[in-house]
C-alpha cells in the first residue's frame, strides 16, 4: 500500500485551518483517512472564543481514533459521535448556536479486505479509481448547486443557506447534520486508488480547468500530492487579472491525501 499526505497553508503567516491523518490499525487490516477543511471565520466573529484550527484539531483527532477504533460503527454515526465530543469540549465557554460557530468540510473513507465505505460533506472530494482506470468523483455539490445571488455576502450566506434545508451543510456543533453527509460502500475489489482534496487543491480541476478527475489522480499518482499543490500556486500566481479566480481568495488551504491499494 502508498499512502502520501500533503497539507500547506494558503498564507505562510497564518495557521492552516485544513486537517489530515491517515490511519492503518495495527491489526494490519484496512484503514482510514480523514480530511477536513475548516471554514475560514469572518472578521466579526464567531461566537466562539476558539480558532478555527482549534475545531479541526478536535474534530479531527476524534475522526481519526473513531474510524480505527470502531470499525463496525457506520461512518454518519461516527461523524455524529465526533461532533458531538468536540461540542461538548467547548459548550460552556461558546456560543454554538452562532451561524459561524467554527466548522469544515469532512471526508471520510474506511476500507478493509472486503468494501471501502466513503462519507462526503460539503465541497471537499473525494477521487476513487477503478483497478480498470475508470475515476468516479464523490461529492456533495449542494453549495455548487446554488446561484450566486444566494452568495452574495455573508450575512445572506449565514442566514438562508449555511446549514440550512435547501442550502448546504458543514460539520459544526449540531450532530444530526451527519445524515446530511453522501456516504455509500464500494466492494474492495473495485476499488483501485483514493485521492481526498480540499478545494484548495481542487481549484486544478473546478477554477483553472487544467484537466478532469481522472487526470488530477493521475497528476497525483504519478508526480505526488505535493506536485498537484505546487500547480495550483503556480496557476494562482499566474491569475493576476482574476479572470479564473474572481471574489476567491488568491491561496486556499491545499491538503491532498493518496491512498493506493
């Protein structure tokens, strides 16, 4: 088995809100990966005295230690568990009700020697090859779905769409929002390779059109994860007219973790 893990903040001088762990049981059957992409807070805050990164540490070392540990336990009711735990470490000192009480993008997958289960929350992907090369991309494109009128500003975001029926969900302080979450099992045989990205590092595909899924695995099967986030810097860089860009963010969070069986 390869696995490779590459996580680089979008600004060298602040903290990287992404969250990333690979796990493998010392059972020496199957594995986990996590990856989380923490939602950046806006300037007035959050009601939260935490940072975001904070929250993703949390949330995604209980991911970690859940996925390994209890294997038999559907991964929307893990997802479920950790929010919860990381709920509970801070509900005395925050106000979790606050549209942007700190929250991610979660991905999840889980394999053993006979399926790959797979969860997908808001608009990180998850990659899965076929050992015939056949790539499927897994994800939750409700924010995608939305026209940009409804995205106009935050305050509208935060009051009619943010983890709201009809909008899109995150991971944040409320459990229930893991049946939100697109989550399936694939046979293990059919399962060749995994590739889980933040949008970050999906801008490759989704705003510069650099190529498909199924050339972005192979970017990264081929060259590594870390080449993939070098090219998307180097595009933004190159974007210097915000054509392809637009009101995003020159850097993003880039996080790409590669699972190959």
């Amino acid at each position: 088995m390869r696995t490779e893990l590459v996580s680089e903040p979008g600004d060298a001088v602040l903290p990287n809100e992404d969250f990333a762990s690979i796990g493998l049981p010392a059972s020496g059957q199957g594995g986990s990966l996590v990856l989380l992409d923490g939602v950046t807070p806006p300037r007035d805050g959050t009601g939260c005295r935490h940072s975001v990164p904070w929250f993703t540490a949390r949330l995604g070392g209980a991911l970690a230690e859940l996925t390994v540990s209890l294997q038999d336990v559907p991964l929307a009711d893990l997802l479920s568990r950790a929010v919860s735990r990381t709920a509970g470490a801070h509900a005395k000192t925050c106000d979790l009700s606050h549209p942007r009480t700190p929250q991610a993008t979660v991905v999840l997958a889980r394999w053993s020697p006979e399926s790959v289960e797979y969860l997908v929350l808001s608009d990180s992907a998850l990659l899965v090859e076929s050992p015939g090369g056949t790539v499927t991309a897994l994800l939750d494109d409700r924010l995608a779905r939305l026209p940009r009128s409804a995205l106009a500003t935050d305050a509208l975001v935060d009051s009619t769409v943010r983890n709201k029926e009809g909008g899109f969900f995150t991971a944040a302080a409320d459990p229930s929002v893991a049946v939100r979450a697109v989550t399936g099992t694939l046979p293990r045989a059919e399962v060749r390779a995994l590739a889980a990205l933040t949008d970050g590092a999906t801008r490759w595909v989704e705003k510069f059109r650099e190529g498909d899924w199924a050339d972005c695995l192979a970017l990264v099967r081929k060259e590594g994860p870390q080449a993939l986030v070098d090219r998307v810097r180097a595009l933004e860089r190159a974007d210097t007219d915000r054509v392809l860009l637009g009101r995003s963010k020159t850097h993003d969070d880039a996080t790409v973790v590669y699972v190959e069986f």
